[in-house]
C-alpha cells in the first residue's frame, strides 16, 4: 500500500479529550476519530487492526465448534421484559420507539434475542448441544463514555452462546470457550491472563475474565506467585484465620473528635493505628438501609456486599442526608452501635478477630472507644467483605500474591438457566420429559482488544504493534521518493516482502524524512526499512525493529535472505516477550 | 461441513407473512429468522451467503482504488440539522435521545457523517481525490416492511463516498465506480443491467442503478432493442411528434355522465377511445394544489412532475375531500376548465397533438365534450409527464423498446455539491482559493443482493443459487450415514473437492434419503453428489446440477476427472445462462 494513496491523517497533538495512551495514539495515528461522545469512525488503518482481531477470533470459534451467525441490532422491548432486564438494565441500555410507537432498544448484548430464536427450533436433545456466535456493533449508552476505544458507547464485540442439555454439557462448551479465549489472546501476541471474576449483572453462576496486562488497566486482578490461582481482585476471597477474639476489653465509652470525620483524621487524633478503627460504610441497596464495616486500614468489596445481599443493583453509597437521617450524625461519625434506622450490619471477618475498637458513635464529633463487636452491636453476619491486599495469602494454597492491573477484554460466563428459564427455552430428553436448557454466554470486545494491545505496547514516541494486529506487518520508507532509482529499490523490496505472504505499508509520500520517521515510529508496525540514497550508494539499507528500537544495516547484495533473518528476529522478540 | 452439525433449521412451510419467493425460501432453507417486523437474524447458512457478497464487493472496490472504512450507526442529530435533512427525511429516519436528552439518529446512510470527517481532515487539493466506503447494518424505518430480506427495516449495506476537486473529477470517480459496479455484479453471476436513474431524495446531479432482472421485481426498465439504452421507468424520456395541433374543434359543451368515475367508465358509456380522454389528478406539492394531466390511456409518472415542480417532497395524491374542496365535485370529474383554486395546471406533452378531447367538468355527474387544451384550459405547461411505455420508440435512436422487470441492488450518484456546500467541506485550491468538494455515493443493498439472486433464480423445488453467492459450492448427500463403508466414500469425496478449494457441505444426518433430496433442492447449492450403498455396489455415484436438474452417474474408478468435469459444467453452464 502507497502512504501517499492511504487515507491516515496523522497528527502531532493528541485531542485535548484524550486521557489514556490508546486513544491519543489511534487518533494521532489516524487510525480512529471521534464522531461524538464515545462514538467512533475507524480509518482504514484501524479497521485493518480490527479486522486482523476478527478473523482471529473467527478462525478458533469456528475451531471450538461454534458456528456464526449475525442477529439485529435493533432489538424489541418485549423479549427484556421476559427475562425483567427491560425494568433492570438501567440507563446503559438505550431505548427509543419506532414509527408505530413499539419499544425497542440498541442491543448491548444478545441473551434475549438469541435464546428467542433457539426456543423457536430447538425441540429435542438431538439439537444440542448448540453454540452460536456473532461479532457486532453493540451499544452501551454509558454516563462518561471516555478511554477512546476503551470504554465507548458503540464498540464492536464478539458474543457467542452455547445451549445444553445438561449441566455437564453446559461444563464442556464453557470448557471448550476458556480453551479457544487462551488460544485467541496467546494467537494476539499480548500478555493476558485469565482470572476468576464475579458475574455481574449478566447473571449466572461463575466466570472467567480474560485481562490483557498493562498497567494503565483500570481492573486489579491478583495473581498467585506460587499457585496458578489468578482473581480480579473484585472476585478474590480473603482468608485468613478470623477465629473470634476470646479475650475482652474495657466497657464502650464515648470520645470527643471534634470536626474529625476520616479514619486517618481519628487515628492521628486518638493515637491509634488505622487497624484499631471500625469503618462504617452506610449503603442504599434495593433501597433498603445497610451499614458495612471492614477495619480502618482496609477497603470494602462492594461486589462481595452485593453477592451476601442477593441484591439486584449495585450497592449504592447513601448521600449526606440519608447519613444524617439513618445515623442522627453529618458523615464521619457512623458506627455500629445504636444504628435504629439501619436493621443490616454486616461486618468483615477480619473484625472478629480482635476487640478493643474505636467507631463512630452516631452523634456529630464523637466516637466510642473500647467497641467489642460482639459484646455491643447487632451485626447480622462476619463475612469476607474486603478488597483483598498483596499482603493477604492466596486463597488457594497461602503463597504470596502481586496486583498487577488489567483490562478486561474477554468474559466467559456460565449462566445456567438464568434466561432459558425465564423464556420457556425448553427441550424433550430422552424420556420425553421437557427440560429446560443450561446456557453460557462468551464475549469479546474486539475494539477494546486493539486498544489494549496499544496500553500494553507503547513508548514515548507511539505504538508498538504486537505483529498479529498491526495494521501491516512491515513500512518501507522511501526517503526520496521524486528520485526514480530510490523509489525503485524501495518498492522492489516492498514487492519482494509481499512476495513473502507480508502486507506492507511503504511511504512514498513527499515529505521530510524526519516527518516519515516520526510517523513510522508512531503507527508502530514491527519493522522500518529505510531506503535512502545515502545507503543506497553505500550498498545497504537500514531496518529497525519498532518494539526494541534495534536498528541495523543489511548489505543489498544479500537482503533476501537479511531481511528475512531481521524480520524473524523481530517476531521472535514479540514471542519472547510475551511468553 | 457436516450438515449434523450445521445450525440449518429447514422447513416444510413458509411463514405466513412470506409474500416473495425469496423471503418463503431464505425461510425454509434454514438462513434467516425473522426477530421483528423487517428485523431478520442471518443463521449459518445466510451468513456466508452475504459474506460472500461482501468479499467480492470489497475486492473490486479495493480494486477501484476506494479504501475501506467503518462509520458510527448512531449519528448525531445536529449532523442532520447542517443538511436540512432531520426535517426533510420523514419518519423513516429513526429518532431517539440518549440518557442526557441528546439527539441521535440510527444510520440509514452516512453522506453526513462522512462529509463531517472529511471536511475535519481534507485542507488542500493534494489530499484529493479520496474514495472511503464502508459495509455495515443500516436502518430505514419502514412504514411496511415486508418482503424478507428485500426490504427489511435493518439490512447490510455498502456504501461509498467519494470527494473530488472538480467536476472533471468526480465524473472520473463516478465512472470508476459504474466499472466497479459492473465487475462485482458479474462476478456475482447474476442477470444485471445498469440504468439511468432518478436521483430521488438523496439529491444530485446525474445517477444510475444496478438492476437484477426477476420477473418479481418492484421497478420496471425500458430497455432499447437496438442500442444501449436502459433506464428505469421513473426516468426513462418519452420522445414523439407532439407537434401542437392545428386543427379546430366544436365548442365545449357538458355531458352528464351520471356515476361514471373511471376513465374506462367515461370511455364505454360516451363511446370515445381512452385516448380522446384527458384525465385529470390532482396533488398536493408542497402544500400546494397541482393538476396533473395524461391521455386517458397513459400513466403520470409522478417522478417527472416532482422534478419539473423542483418539489422537496413526493407528490401527494390529493384526497377526497381536497378534490371536493378544489374543483367543487366528487372524485371522478376533475378537469382542466374552471379550476378556480388549483393555479398549476401541468400537462403531458402528448396532450398538445391533438383535440376535441373529454375531460371532467368539475361538476358531479358531468363532463365536458370537445375540450381544446390550448383553447380552453389554462395550461402552465406541456411536458413529458407520463409513463414510458414500449409502444414508445427508444429516446436514444427510436428502437423498440422493451420493459422487463428488476430489482434495484445497487445505485451511483453524482451528489455535486449538495452535503460539502452545506456542511462547508471545503479545501484550498492550487491558487489557494477555497473550493467545496464535489461528492459521489455509491450503494449496493448486500442483503437485498442475497435475496435477488433468488428471486431470480429459483424454482419450484426451492433456490438455485449462482455459485458466486452459494453458501457452500456443493452437497454430498451420504444417504445411509450409519454404514461406515458408505459414510467413508461420502467423506473422502467431501476431502477430494475440499482439496480442490471447494466449499462442501457433507448431509450425514440420519435422515431419510427423501429429506435429504428435498432439501438439497431447497437449499440450492449448485452440484449435488449422491452416495448411496446401491450406486457403490455398482462402483457409481450421481451426480446432479442443481440449476439444469441434469443428472449424471460417475465411476467410481474415474471419479476425480469425472466430477472435476461435470463441476466445470455447471459452472460453465451458469455463466453460458448469465450471458
């Protein structure tokens, strides 16, 4: 391909809205630009990158058994009432009416309507199981749409679904997706690790996520050092030996902190260490009150409070006035004791451990001193209700854990029989007898992957493609192009790596030769090859390696087999790297 | 692929809401389900069908020098608001807001969105000329969509832009496109014709379509016998001797005609031809009241009035009460004489070359007799203002002319200036003068090409499908699948046509030969392959052309020349058919 014919403005500056490396790149790169907020074109460029993650994807879906299809993506209100996600899904999922005043929604994902179309064919055991998948435009109307790629309203993913007679079927197809998601991600070229992870508002009953490493992610996954245990952090049980505190401590009494209301404020003030304080986390859930407590030093999981509860939305933090309402304090002052209004107290495991507690005492610039949990308040249940720490043992076998971030860029689920039951997606065994069948649900988000791959993968002066999806495998740049022997050497070597099954990207345009490196190091594809008539005349020309920054000259009298030998070295770099 | 493990529900029935064959066989063949009104799901089997429509579309326009983009589906209103078309588009147009009250529409083309990208990017002349399409799900909110996939609400689509400096130059652009057009729909397989056409509410200068001929098809085409003249009907120029007429006739003088509403009832009961009758329609354009005159024996054709109105929007046929309201009679005696508040009077040109015609009087029961237009009537103007039809000689060199029937898969058009100069898309000249772009767009229906490959293709066993558009190039049909002698020589065919880049679809269910046989014909792949436990004792198979119904047996001995052979048959005999 001729730069000169290619439509891919680059660009010096970033867009002002631009906050994480990915987006500033592929608009720089002239690989992406925004229609509006959180809405995207994708320049040839780009969707070259795309494309290479699509047939990917494809390629070992189909390998795993599961057969494409495309369903709308304009999607009728009736089947999310069914399954009640019409009521549930909130504000992300954007509905509008047609022309006859008949409620629709963007899809955002494919449960309902794919379990409607099977319930229509699938009638006997014989058809299972089935595994259907789609890569799609989708639609989120997300509040901060942002990230670029990232987190945008309209992206593009990949979902699949499989049906199952039974639940050890239903194992098998979930199996045979986590399979073909390691295949994928290894097939990508990036760093990626597959966690345990909760399984939000999807539903169903467990997941896989699959994160691409990087340390821009907004994810924390922890990882094992000595085990293959491997958790979003969301996910990841803490265990500990929590056995209740059997010694006691003097009778509850109350403390002046005046105009003290953060545990680092009280602990300073009092002399305590941040473990020694209760934190009292007040929350509206299904719009009833609930208090949490972890200990001072620690952060609370909503995630696991949400689980305990069986709640249907997100734990939702209370405001000011329900704080004053609840507690009969301003915030800063909450404690478990004497809490009328909140009949829910839900403390973390940790807290039984120990007594001897400073809380807040529900009365403005006071606390209470000396709180055994046990002895004085009405706590409801200690479960693991706090954000694990590299300092907690792994849950599986007690070795050393890190917290690296990640991006989420793929999520197996198992779902059971969350929508078929709802839908009436029935079968008849073997016997005759209906049956409901057993679902899983696989996504990608194919967009976000070329992002991610850029989060990972980047320097100071642009992208480093890992090799399977940058847009072409290699550039050639001409220095000088109006010079017919310099243009000529440089489209024979272009012809000859195309020969060698490449896509080749080579820059003839009528520019400076500063601006060709800088653009070439900004698009990041694997490697540079410079043609200039300086090397020419000294028989050589210089390659790079985009990700190392190797720079080397090869002798034109044997460049077949050099560059041949540089390009491997390029792509056994990646390899190393990654693995 | 085997046909046990291919998501392909076939049906004995179509739905009941199938009118066209295409729909009842997309249907039944097991390719598409219907989600909602105009809203299909493609399954396996529809799904490489378009692929295979949107690889060769995407060669050939690579091909052509136009580079592959992939636009947002939902576009601002505001985009809309800079062309005036938020107001002019109707409700076709899909309105809705997001969470913050914005304005956003669902794509049902992108002359906006893409004129906005560009008109960011394009600063001088040397970034001209630029070619971008795209292929992606579009949406039309049709008050009745029916006919499948022939005109769904949601439906796959390319579409492509392109931006020049001049005149000269998009003229250049246009024709590469037309050349474009007519590679890929040859290379499709299918019986085509480009004609000149109406450029309609997406506006511009010059346009044609691309027309699959079917006897099923919605548009008609007047195509010369002895030149290359082609146009759809809505276009086509009625050229004739309309020299006025010279000759005087007998004073006007009322008939009652009681009850007599039609032309045909007028004709009988006064015993006049159709042809000495000027029948009256009137409309609203505008707003405003128009009357519109042809031979009683003609049809209007309502494009050329809106154009010779220069009308924003189509011709509204006047309604009952209007038609008392105007001409102070029922519906039926409208006439060119005394029409008090209809100030626009357009008259075919046809009406010129002659006299003494019969024409409503404006008055219940009554019509007028020796009616001379120019004499008489306050006529603004005689124009070509009828339906073509082939009785009229060619417009071109006066050839017979014939009026086939097709279906619109594809149109070009020259847009001029119409979306750069009200979107300012400018650039700066060789002199440094500003310019506005001008722009073509470029549209073929992929999914609608699907379905008229069938249309025209098909009989009453089910589809046959141009190989170019097949889901898979042939079928084996293993009629005992459980003798693993028989199943074994089915599979090593399968491999042998594989190996020769064959697409194979391998019918191993266990299903009874009948099943297997009907639904070979219903799916429509073009070669069949038979292998049965009775051909194999007798070392043959059969083999059969799914278009001719030919059958063949081939030896098992010489199998591999022999089916090569009989496959390049039937290729050579499809496109022998297409020619």
């Amino acid at each position: 391909m001729r730069f000169s014919k290619l439509y891919a403005p680059t660009l010096k500056d970033a867009p002002a809205d631009a906050e994480v490396v990915s987006h500033k790149l592929l608009v720089r790169a002239g690989m992406i630009r925004k229609l509006t907020s959180g809405i995207y074109t994708y320049l040839p460029m780009g969707l070259r990158s795309l494309e290479k993650v699509k047939t990917i994807v494809r390629e070992e879906m189909e390998r795993a058994g599961a057969q494409e299809i495309f369903m709308p993506t304009v999607q009728p209100a009736d089947l999310w009432k069914e399954t009640g996600r019409w009521d549930f899904y909130g504000k992300e999922l954007l509905r509008f009416e047609d022309r006859h005043g008949r409620g629709y929604c963007l899809g955002p994902t494919h449960e309902e309507v794919v379990t409607d179309l099977l319930r229509g064919e699938v009638r006997s055991y014989r058809q299972l199981p089935l595994n259907v998948y789609q890569i799609q435009t989708k639609f989120r109307d997300e509040i901060r749409p942002r990230f670029g790629l990232m987190r945008g309203r309209e992206f593009m993913m990949k979902d699949g679904y499989s049906f199952d007679r039974d639940d050890a079927g239903a194992d098998e197809s979930y199996h045979a997706m986590y399979e073909a998601y390691k295949r994928i991600f290894t097939r990508l070229g990036v760093k990626f690790r597959p966690v345990e992870a909760d399984s939000g508002s999807i539903g169903g009953s467990f997941s896989h996520e699959f994160m691409v490493l990087a340390d821009t992610g907004e994810d924390t996954i922890a990882v094992c050092q000595s085990c293959d245990y491997a958790a979003n952090v969301e996910k990841a049980e803490v265990k500990g030996d929590f056995a209740p505190c059997t010694e006691s401590c003097a009778a509850m009494e109350e403390v002046a902190t005046p105009d003290k209301h953060t545990v680092e404020e009280v602990a300073e003030f009092l002399g305590v260490p941040l473990s020694a304080i209760v934190k009292t986390l007040l929350f509206n859930v299904d719009g009833e009150p609930v208090a949490a407590l972890v200990r001072g030093d620690r952060e609370l999981n909503e995630i696991k409070l949400k689980n305990y509860l069986n709640a249907d939305e997100e734990p939702e933090l209370a405001s000011p006035e329900q704080v004053q309402e609840w507690t009969g304090a301003p915030v800063g002052f909450a404690g478990p004791v004497g809490l009328k209004q909140v009949k829910r107290i839900i403390a973390d495991s940790e807290l039984m451990a120990a007594n001897d507690y400073v809380a807040g005492a529900n009365k403005a610039d006071t606390h209470v001193l000396h709180l055994d949990l046990a002895r004085d308040a009405n706590v409801e249940a200690f479960i693991d209700l706090r954000m694990i720490t590299d300092a907690d043992p792994c849950p599986h076998c007690g070795g050393a854990l890190e917290l690296p971030k990640g991006i989420e860029v793929g999520h197996v689920f198992k779902l059971g029989t969350k929508y078929s039951k709802s839908m009436n997606a029935t079968f008849l065994d073997e016997n005759g007898r209906e049956q409901v069948m057993i679902m899983g649900c696989y996504g990608i988000g194919v967009s976000r992957v070329v992002a991610s791959c850029i989060e990972q993968n980047h320097d100071d002066d642009g992208i480093c493609f890992p090799p399977p999806v940058a847009p072409y495998d290699a550039t050639v740049l001409c220095l000088d192009p109006r010079k017919e022997d310099i243009l000529g050497k440089a489209e024979e070597i272009e012809k000859m790596m195309e020969g060698w099954g490449m896509s080749v990207l080579l820059d003839d345009r009528q520019e400076r030769p500063g601006i060709k490196f800088k653009d070439a190091d900004l698009i990041g594809l694997p490697m540079q090859v410079v043609v200039g008539g300086k090397g020419l005349k000294n028989g050589i020309v210089e390659v790079k390696d985009r990700r190392t920054g190797e720079k080397t000259e090869l002798s034109l009298e044997n460049l077949e087999t050099e560059l041949k030998d540089f390009y491997q070295k390029v792509l056994d770099g990646w390899k190393a790297a990654r693995d």
